[in-house]
C-alpha cells in the first residue's frame, strides 16, 4: 500500500487535529485477510494519545463501498440508540464511524481507494479461538444481542454488499456449473465429494423456501459471526462489541447462528486432514444455542428456533460447497497454502455435516430444551 495514500486518508479524516497534535504511528494491524487495516496512534497533547483503525476497503470484493457504508452507519446509529436506552455505552459496545474533515463518512484517496475510520475501543481483545466453553457462550450471547437490538431495523432497506452471499441454491448453480465446466482431473480426484453435495442438493432451498413463503422473516443479519468478529473486554473477558461489519445486510437469523456452529463447534481445524479429528462438539452446540437463545430474548419466531439445527446444517454445507467449487475452478477465492488445500477444506466441511445428521436428534433436543424451556 501507497504510504502517501495512507497519508493522504489520515489528513481527509483530521486525525492529527488538536493543539499539539502529530502523527505518532501507523502500523498494519490485525489478521484480517480482506481489507487493509492500520493502526494509527496520534498525539493530541503533551501527555495524551489517541488511537483509531484505518481501513482502506476491498473494492474487488466489495463492488459499492458507498452502499456499504451507508449499511454500516444506519445499522450503528440504530445500535448506539439501543445501547444507550438500555444504560450501556455505546462509545465501546458498538463500531462509530469517524467522518472526515467535509462531514462524509468515508474518503476516496486520488487512486480511487475508499477509506474509513474507527476509535480505536482500548483495554480490548480477540480470540482467535474457541479456548473454553465460557467464551463460546459469550460470543453466542453478544450475536444473539445483536440480532435482538435490530429485531425491529427494516431490514430490506439495506443493500447486499455481497449479493446472494448466504444464498444455498446460487451457491448450488456455481458448483453445478463448476462441475460442467471445472478441471477434468480435479473433478476426478474430488468425485466422493461432488457426490456428497448433490445427494443433498434438494435441502439447499429448504430455508430460502421458507423465506419466501412468509415463514421465516426477513432480518438484519453480520454474515460472518465468527469468533474473532467479537471484541472482548481485556479486564473482564466478557463480550464487548461486534466488529467487522462489512456483511451486514438482509438475510435470516440462522445465517448467523449457523455460521458460529461451523467456525466454532468444528472437534478439528477448518482445513484438518484427519477427519477422524472432526465432527460436531455437541457440548460448545448446546452452549451456544442456550447462549444465543438468550441474547436474543425472544425476539425470534418458533419457526426461527425450530430451524436452527438446519441453519447449522446448511451453512456448513454451503461453506463446503464454496471450497469445492474454488478448488474445481482453479483456487482463485479462498487463499490455498499447499495442493488440494481447498478439496481438503471441502472434505472437512462435509465430514461436519455428516456428524450432523448422525446427532440430528441430540441438536434439535437442545434446541427445544432452550428454545421451549418447561
């Protein structure tokens, strides 16, 4: 990245205001894989410092960072009037998005990059990890507080920042497609696997189906609800504010809870070569439904906590679904550290969703246990 065009945002947004202030640092931060992220620590007096994320935005992902942005700042406002109604504080709980010195809430440099940015929120951290049942619960707590907060935001008011992102029948055309049209060889060598998807294919439409039936509603929904999208209080260790933001847009609550069932309730790595190491910790299951269960407080319908096994079961299929077809076309989405990386990522997401039907009556006895509590 351009140095002069980092400090060419850095003077858009005045980070560098004050009466004695200067520019201290700015460093690349965090582990992200999409946007470009720094850290930059800025002087305002003699004794004080403060610090904020600048984001330089992934436009080849994020066709419309105008749109996006629009999404990030009407979703925050709307959770910085529920934090404060309910006695928190939203200068921590919540993302708040700088403006620059002409008042917009983001800043497109001479080389046609758009930028943001952040408070930084201090005294705070990531997990990377699952490391204990405790923080598993955490996180389903705060995503569930999340859905809860804008339970009541118009949710087909915001725009697809990635359209048909949690999309399982487009994402079953591509790899159809990808199968037809894919690598020959690679198509050979992954033929258990292709096999395995379209033996499912007719349950890819079961929650779409169901959406556009009126059965299940229309909800904001983050998309990508991993662990590491959650800030925890470096004190207290509790869930603090969610993060990342860039996926925020309509979709179905079990979008979400089935996402943080595949990344986080996964006995083995996303990309482990020894599926005997792999299958669904129904222990980090239950703590997760009773926690999201609880974050949301009522704000889901019968039918959304019904189908919260399938929302589990789907996700991982889909994400599965996406490595395959990235590997039948050449690995040109998901980054690949070593051959066949994304056919053994594929492997392992299908290794979960077969645990998941052999303890399908054990997920939806802890969802009624929490969801229908006597």
């Amino acid at each position: 990245m351009n140095c002069t065009k980092i400090d060419e945002a850095i003077a858009a947004f005045a980070l560098e205001a004050g009466a004695n202030g200067r520019l201290v640092s700015k460093t690349p931060y965090g582990n992200g894989h999409i946007n470009d992220t720094f850290l930059v620590c800025c002087q305002t007096t003699e004794s004080t410092e403060k610090r904020y994320i600048l984001q330089r935005m992934n436009h080849d992902i994020f066709k419309n960072p105008p749109q996006l942005m629009e999404n990030m700042v009407h979703v925050t406002e709307h959770l910085r009037k529920k934090i404060l109604a309910q006695g928190g504080d939203p200068e921590r709980e919540t993302l708040n998005i700088m403006k620059t010195e002409s008042g917009a809430d983001w800043y497109q440099d001479s080389d046609k990059n758009y930028w943001r940015v952040f408070p930084f929120i201090e005294n705070s951290m990531c997990l990377q990890k699952v490391e204990n049942t405790k923080d598993f619960y955490d996180s389903a707590v705060a995503f569930g507080n999340f859905q809860r907060m804008l339970a009541d935001y118009p949710a087909e008011t915001l725009h697809e920042t990635i359209p048909n992102f949690h999309n399982t029948p487009s994402r079953l055309q591509d790899f159809q497609k990808a199968v037809q049209t894919g690598d020959k060889e690679r198509a050979a060598l992954a033929q258990k696997e292709i096999t395995f998807v379209l033996d499912r294919a007719q349950e890819a439409s079961v929650l779409t189906d169901l959406l556009s039936g009126g059965e299940l509603p229309l909800r904001v929904t983050h998309n990508d609800t991993k662990l590491n999208n959650i800030l925890f209080d470096a004190d207290t260790h509790t869930a603090l504010c969610i993060i990342d933001l860039d996926t925020v847009m309509p979709g179905l609550s079990l979008y979400d809870f089935g996402d943080s069932i595949r990344f986080g309730a996964n006995t083995g790595a996303e990309d482990e070569t020894d599926l005997t190491k792999v299958g669904l910790d129904l222990s980090l299951f239950e703590a997760f439904t009773k926690g999201y269960l609880e974050g949301c407080s009522g704000s889901l319908t019968a039918k959304e906590i019904e189908m919260l096994p399938m929302g589990a079961k789907l996700m991982t299929y889909e994400c599965g679904m996406r490595f395959l077809t990235d590997f039948l076309t050449g690995d040109h989405y998901f980054k690949i550290h070593r051959e066949n990386h994304n056919l053994e990522r594929a492997r392992t997401q299908f290794q979960l969703v077969a645990d998941m039907e052999a303890k399908w009556n054990e997920m939806c006895a802890i969802v009624q246990k929490y969801g229908n509590p006597s």
